[in-house]
C-alpha cells in the first residue's frame, strides 16, 4: 500500500424529501448564486423545492449552464457573483452545473490575469473560493463529494480538469428521487461514468491493498446490478437510491486511497469530446476497452482478479469482453464508428494534443501521444 | 435503504514516516496538551518522532492513561487543560487514550454541574471541544475517525458511550510501523473489534443497501485475510497496513449510513468490562455469537448472506460457526468460562443493569434486561 492523505468534509444528506435540510445549512444573510442547467429542474418540482427553502434570502439565479461547462460562460456567472457580492452558491444539478460553480467559486477570488491559468495549472493556486453547496440531480460524476471540476474553452476546443481542496462542496444533497424524471440516455451515461470512475483508480497492477480493491468491486458489483435495474424502472427507490450512492462513492476519492491510479480513459476521453462532442461517459466506454487492450501485459493480474471476483470469468480477455458486453446491455454503444468519427483521424488528433503539451499518463505515466493514438485505432 | 447524514471531517494521514507532518497540521502558539497511555511509546520511537516534530512548541504531557479510561483520571487532565490555557490536544495511544481525549476535549469546554452528564445523556449538549488530533499506535476501535468515545467510572462500575460531531479528530496519523511492537494480545484484540464493528452494522435484516452490504464484507473479507498474518509476522508492512485501515473503515460511520445498526454486543460487553474487567474485545467475542443465537430468526438472512459470500458455508448456523472458530483461530476465547466468569450470575447481574435503567437496543430495540441475561446464559 502507499501513503497517502484522505480528507473529504462534504456533509451528505441523502434520502427522501431532504432538499429542504439545505435552510439550515447556507449562511443566512448573504446573498447567494443559485446556478442551473437547462431547466429541467423547473418541470420535475426541483426548483420549487429548492427556492422554498430559500424563501426570505436575497437568491441571485444563473440557469442555462449547458453539458462540459464552457468557461466563457461560467465568467459570466463569475461577474454576477462579483456584482452582487454573492457569498455562497448553490448548484442544482448534475456534474456539469456543479463542476462549472466550482469554476465560478474559484474564479471569483482568482486574482491572476486570466482565469483559464486556473485549467492549465490544474488548479496548484487555488486557495480560497466562495463556499458552495450542492443539489445532485444526476448520478455519475461524483463532483458532489470531491474538489475536482472539468471545465472546457470553446476558442480552443480544450476541456482540461482541475482540483482544489477549497472546492469540496460544503454539503451535497442526494434525493434520489429528484433523478426519476432523467431522460434513460443521461442515467445510462451516469451508470457507465461511475464504473469507470472506480477502474481508474483499481485497474492498474497489484499493490498489496486487497481492501482498496474488493471496496472497488463493491461498487462495480453494484453498478452491475442495480444498472439494468434502474434503467428499467426509474422509479424504482432502492435501485435509483443504490446507483446515487455507488456514483458518488465512486469518486469521493476513498478507493483511490493507498492504490496506483490511471486515469487515461479520461484523458484520452476528454479529448474526444472537446474535438467531436459526444458526452463524457460516451466517450469513456469506447476508449476503456482500447486502453486495457494496449496494456493489457501490464494490467493483466488486475484483469483477472477483477474478471474472476466480479464476473466468474476466469482470463483476462473474458474479462474485457463482459465489460464491453455490460456497457452495450445498457445502450451504450463501445465503438468510434457509432458517433461517425474516424478512428484514423481522431487517432492522430488526439495524439497530437498530447504530444504537443507534452503529456503523459497512465500508472507507469507511459501512455504519450502515440500511445493514445494507437489505443483509438484500436477503437474504429 | 433509509435517509441518513453522513459527513466526516477527518483528515487521514497514512502510512510510513507520517508523523513528522503534525508539525505543518497544529496551530502554533497555543498550548497543547499531549496525552498518552501507560508509556509504550517511550519504548518504541514514537514519543521521540512526536515530541521533535513539536519542537519550540508548549507541550503539556499528561501520561498514564489506562485501558477502559476512568472519568476520575480524565477530570485531572480537564483541570490541567485548563489551568494551562490549552488550546490543542494530540493523543498519541490506541482507543482508550483517544477516547479520553475526547472527553477531555468536551469537559473543557463543558459549562454543567456535573462532568459525568456528558456520559448520562450519551454527549447530547456537547456542542464545542478543544480540537484534537492523534497519532494512532493500535489499530481497534476506530476513534481515531469518528466522534465516538466510551468513558468509565471506577466509583459505580459504569461504562458509558458517548457522541458529539465535535469530537472528530482534526487529522489521525496512521503509520503501520508503530504498531510493530504491539504485544500479540492487544493486535488480536484489534482485529476482532474492528471485525466486530462491522457487525454492528451490518447483521441485522436486508433492507435493499446492497452497496452497504458489500462494503461491510469487504471489511470483513479483508480481516479475514490479513489478520492471522499480521499476528504471525509483525513487522509484514503490508498486512499491518491492511488491518490498519480496515480497523479505522470498520467505524468511521461509513458503512453505517442507511442501514440499521444493531450495538447489542457493544452494549452488553460494556457491562461485562465495567462489571468483571475482560478487555472491550474480549467480551465482544464471547457475546456476539449469543446475540446471534437468541436473534437467529430475525438475523437469518443476513447470516446466511455473511455464510456464503464471506465463509461459502450455506446457513446461518455454519456463519456462526464460522465466525467462532475465526475468533478461536486467533486465540481469542469464546466463552465466559475463560474469564471464570459464572454465566448465571453474569446473567443476572448485567439484565439488572439494563431494567434498572431501563434501556432497550438492537436494530429493532427488543433487547431489553431479560433479553441481555438469556444471551450471557448461553455463553458459559
């Protein structure tokens, strides 16, 4: 096992009808940004439970934040905050609302020239940012119990991840029932995001932590079955309840105490849709199967711990293959060709981007961009 | 799965070589009081590591703290605390120093008559402490991440629980090496109460938490599998580690939320301690298969969950078994004989203790004095 530090303050409120908790947990009499996506939260009773627990406070509104938060918008919401000297923000959403107020809570005191430095510094000189709150309405990122945010430019066509300590939502509410209303595409997304969350950070190579890894399998366990569960019935409580509470462990950063972590998929992902724009977790499920392909010498004890504790197969190719099979059950298509994308061409795109930076990753930080290249060939 | 709260602030530093980062984590110019059990650490380097890594600081020392730590002993800390002016408290020890610190921490601060009412009212009205942190040397009990604490007073024979969100520690260091010189006894004396924390929250009836469940047999899995290791080879850094971390996740309320809790075993051995003197572990092994026993029909399905993910044994009765002869195989005893204890006495004596109060527990709070006296009867 390896050092490690392991803080996360996020207060979780978690069940049925607990929205209104959030009144006695926001600082009374300061104003406060409420931030929002498309709306939905308008049709499905959301809003209404949120802005009557706030009844009474000065609430200033920023709505219409869209999927892979673009910083050209958050700096809007990042001069209202200044204007109205908002000293707490509340997002109600998904991982793109709660990603771009972590943007806005740091941006907001950021005293550099150009608030995108905080993207290319990963955020090493965040130190202070306006408290903030959240209201999940879409399992899968995680972003509500960790001080991580993905933000993207559209001048540059980048979407680049950062982290702060100061980030971690002072409280998170999880209803599951303000999830009954997702289109099924976003829970099936949400599914796939929260698995591969949890393999970056256990599918690498051995490294004596044998809890780190079965809490791993625990919750891949889970996703795979309370999934197909919960894409079947949305109104299911205990599955919709199971799949919000395995997405936000996924990523509150405890498995990944002590354990090696890849993170390619997300970074070779990342790239996809900043240059061709399928959502996150698309992009994830075709890139997954690349990388363990590529690696697969490498990653090949893990491969056969995870295929013969979570799925009874007993090699590593099985393995990859019940993954590939678990995504496509779910809807989610595995391969570059279901979004019309060349595999050549994204393949020399998205390797150019990180031999350009120049970046490496991966648990032996040996995926550069000819590696990446070769992984998306792989994915045609 | 049931609406919970869940939130610890705890920052966890772990592994080798830690203990030089308090230095960076105490507020400078204060006074703190450290605090310490019978003097073990004198013996194995870690007083040394602590006290130069508080170097220039004012440091008052206040050793000596016993196992089962006694209100009357803590009163004087509270009294030096205070004359002392301090503002931070580091215990460097096991469970029993932390959980003195804590109350430390509280009846410092604590403005009643009577100190013991923080135990009477189980820590209701603790609303501030001093803050503390601790550098743990005996992986058990769990204190070290959690706002929990266990007090005794040597003039009644009583052993009381107590909580408030307060008392989570500022930081715990975990660094497997100090353990290395821990008497056999006291590791599997750990191994067991961490194990058996889980069980607390976990064997008691399904309630659609399959994460939960998982989770919690992960913990267990893993006890199962580093503990015999650990007690053969000491100084194996990789099992010291597992079990380190297990005992802290055991009872850092994660595994808890949205599940009922039982306590049952906690609560009778309490008074087992308080009354004969076992050590906290020693009476939860004898007393835990009881509660099984006499609940049998009520715990049956989880039981048999436990029998066959954990042990692959079929039913309950082989989960029991299981269990009993894992205690056994760590030499730990089963039975209240190996205390000399006289099961119809101890019987009596502790369900008097539970009508007197009167108090009832257990995940459906059926088990009251009668209940506590029929499970001692079967453990002679």
């Amino acid at each position: 096992m390896l050092n490690f530090v392991f803080k996360n303050p996020t207060e979780i409120i978690f069940g049925k009808g607990t929205i209104a908790q959030i009144d006695a947990r926001i600082p009374r009499d300061v104003p406060i940004l409420l931030t929002y996506g498309g709306g939905s939260i308008k049709g499905n009773g959301v809003y209404q439970q949120v802005t009557s627990a706030l009844e009474g406070r000065e609430v200033v509104e920023f709505g219409g934040i869209e999927p892979n938060p673009k910083v050209e918008v958050c700096l809007k919401a990042v001069e209202l905050a200044r204007s109205r000297q908002v000293r707490f923000l509340l997002a109600v959403g998904g991982g793109s609302v709660i990603d771009a107020t972590k943007f806005i809570a740091a941006a907001a005191c950021y005293e550099g020239p150009d608030p995108w430095d905080i993207l290319r510094t990963g955020g090493r000189d965040v130190k202070t940012a306006i408290p903030l709150g959240t209201v999940l309405t879409l399992p899968a990122t995680g972003s509500e119990s960790n001080g991580n945010a993905v933000i993207s430019r559209r001048a540059t066509s980048e979407k680049l991840p950062f982290h702060a300590d100061c980030l971690f939502p002072v409280f998170s509410v999880l209803d599951p029932e303000t999830t009954y209303t997702l289109p099924a595409e976003q829970v099936r997304n949400g599914i796939v995001d929260a698995f591969i969350h949890v393999m970056e950070q256990y599918m690498t190579y051995p490294c004596d932590a044998p809890l780190q890894d079965r809490l791993a399998e625990s919750i891949l366990a889970t996703l795979i079955e309370v999934g197909p569960r919960t894409l079947a019935e949305p109104q299911d409580y205990a599955s919709r309840a199971s799949f919000m509470w395995s997405a936000t462990l996924a990523l509150n950063t405890l498995i990944g105490c002590g354990v090696p972590q890849d993170w390619s998929t997300h970074m070779i992902g990342h790239e996809l849709t900043a240059l061709y724009g399928p959502a996150h977790a698309e992009t994830l499920a075709v890139v997954l199967p690349g990388v363990w392909a590529h690696q697969l010498a490498k990653k090949e004890a893990k491969l056969r711990q995870y295929g013969q504790r979570v799925w009874g197969v007993a090699t590593a190719e099985a393995a990859i293959g019940k993954t590939e099979e678990f995504f496509q059950s779910l809807g989610m298509p595995t391969r570059l060709s279901a979004y019309e994308i060349d595999a050549d061409q994204a393949a020399e795109a998205v390797g150019r981007r990180f031999t350009e930076r120049p970046v490496k990753f991966g648990e032996h930080g040996d995926i550069d961009g000819d590696a990446a290249a070769a992984i998306l060939r792989l994915r045609a």
